[in-house]
C-alpha cells in the first residue's frame, strides 16, 4: 500500500491507548485498529480531523506516503 498511516507513532508521542483515542474520536477500538493496522480503505475528513484533534497533530503526521516499487 502507498499510503502509510502512523496512527501508532503519534499515539506512542502522546502516550494515549487505543481506548482513548477511540473514546475521544468517537469510533469503535475496531476501527481504529483498521486504521493503525493499514487496512483501511478510506478514511473520512471528519475522521481524521476528530483524530489530529485528539492526537494534537497535523494530517500530515498521521498520514505518509511511500512509492511501491514497480512490479517485475
């Protein structure tokens, strides 16, 4: 996947569970799960606003974006 999501970082530098992220964002433990695993397919603008708030961050610190190498 190009995108990578670093909801585990910032939740380490903020030293803040998944249970609290999840209970400030208003999601499910799952979801977030889905998200910090990679798994998500998308991800809503009122998702991730709730989380740079909770996580006093920038998308930017969540969200990266790396180039897969092309296939042989």
């Amino acid at each position: 996947m190009a995108i990578i999501i670093n909801i585990d970082v910032q939740l380490a530098k903020k030293k803040m569970s998944v249970t609290e992220l999840s209970e400030k964002v208003g999601i499910t433990m799952a979801n977030i799960s889905i998200l910090k695993n990679g798994k998500a397919k998308a991800i809503r603008f009122s998702t991730l606003e709730a989380i740079c708030l909770a996580l006093d961050c920038q998308p930017g610190d969540i969200l990266a974006y790396q180039h897969d190498e092309p296939q042989k």
